[in-house]
C-alpha cells in the first residue's frame, strides 16, 4: 500500500492526481502547516531527513521504501504503476517529458519562489525609516532580474501549449502532473491575460474526473 505523506496546500497535491490517474489504491497521511510560519510540522522529519511534502512510502516491494521530491515520486510511480505515462524512449515526446519534469522545480519555481519572497518583503512590519530602503531593494531585485525571468519562463510555456495540448506528446503523461503546480502558482500570482493557452490548460486539467477526486481526498487547496 502506497501512502502519501499530505501537507495541506503543497505540492503533494499532484501526487495525489498522479496516483488517481494511475488508478492506484493509496491511503494518505495529512499533516498542517503551521498557521503563524506556514512551514511543515515537525511530524514531517520522521518520514524523511528534510521533513517536507511531498513523501511516498511503498510498502509493496519486498523491502518498504520511501521516496520524496515530486519529480521523482512521479518517476517512480509511472515505472512501477504505469508506464503509459512515460512516453516511448528515444522519442522527441521523451526527451520533452524529461524537460518539463525537471524545468518545472528547476527553472520555473525558483524565480515564483523569489517573487513571493520579495513581495512580502515589501509589505513586511518593520521600521518605517527602513520600509523605503526595503521597498526600494525589493523593487530593484524584482525589475532587474526576478520579473524579466517569469516573463521568459512564461512567454516560454505559452508558446509550447500553443501548439500542444500536453507538455509531451499527444497524452498527458507525468510531465503533464509535475507542471500543474507552478502553473497553478503562477494563475494566483501573476495576471494571466497574456497567457490564454497556459490558462485554458490549467482550467483544463481542473476539470479532470481523476483531479477532481484528489482534490476531493487531499482537503482544503488554494490554487484550484
């Protein structure tokens, strides 16, 4: 049996859609974040060394094992539970599959990440006579270098989904899982009129029966 080790608004949440499309029995384990810090209750670091979400344990192997990061919980999931979700090696749909598997937390979520920090940076209680330098720092970090960045990154994803209804080939596949939450992220946080293919396909996989129901098992969830 498959559990999933849950916090409340993570990124685990599409491992939870990963394993309703797999059709997979899987129990889940929900854990809350901290209402004052938001960070990952302490529980987290019996289940793994770094105490966050999303983590997996499997005990169906011979010998239970426990597997954490996104990108790699997808992998193992669609090697041992269904590879329909890993399109054909050697083909351009697998080399775009290994690309958005790993451009998702590599490139994309590091410059939201830096976006959110620097925003509440410049709302944040401090001194007054240091709110104007502050404010100033942010604003300069934010035009120079952490906005051009998410325009790039999402001028870069606008034009693939203009010409591709998935991120790999012509089926969803597991890049297609790991995209969702930065693209969920950016729809909360970034005006998206510039964007209307990588809406309508955020809106597209919300309408999903299998996404619906992990919402349904998952809990509360902010970007849907």
């Amino acid at each position: 049996m498959i559990t999933v080790h849950h916090l409340n608004n993570s990124r685990s949440q599409r491992i939870l859609w990963m394993l309703e499309e797999l059709g997979v029995d899987y129990q889940v384990k929900h854990y809350q974040r901290d209402a004052e810090t938001q960070q990952a209750p302490k529980e987290l670091f019996e289940i793994h060394a770094l105490g966050k979400s999303p983590v997996i344990t499997d005990d169906a192997p011979k010998t239970a094992i426990t597997v954490a990061e996104s990108g790699a919980i997808i992998e193992y999931l669609a090697q041992a539970y269904g590879k329909d979700m890993i399109p054909r090696k050697n083909t351009a749909a697998y080399r775009q599959y290994i690309y958005w598997l790993h451009f998702s937390e590599g490139s994309l979520m590091p410059q939201l990440l830096l976006k959110l920090i620097f925003d509440k940076i410049k709302t944040a209680p401090m001194p007054f006579f240091i709110r104007p330098i502050a404010k100033g720092i942010a604003n300069k970090v934010l035009g120079n270098y952490v906005l051009p960045n998410v325009k790039n990154n999402m001028d870069f994803i606008e034009d693939h989904l203009s010409e591709n209804d998935w991120f790999a080939g012509d089926k969803m596949t597991g890049a297609d899982i790991q995209m969702s939450f930065p693209l969920e992220a950016s729809m909360a946080r970034t005006k998206m009129d510039d964007y209307p293919h990588t809406k309508a396909y955020v809106e597209k996989i919300h309408t999903l029966e299998t996404y619906q129901k992990a919402l349904e098992v998952g809990g509360p969830y902010d970007y849907a």
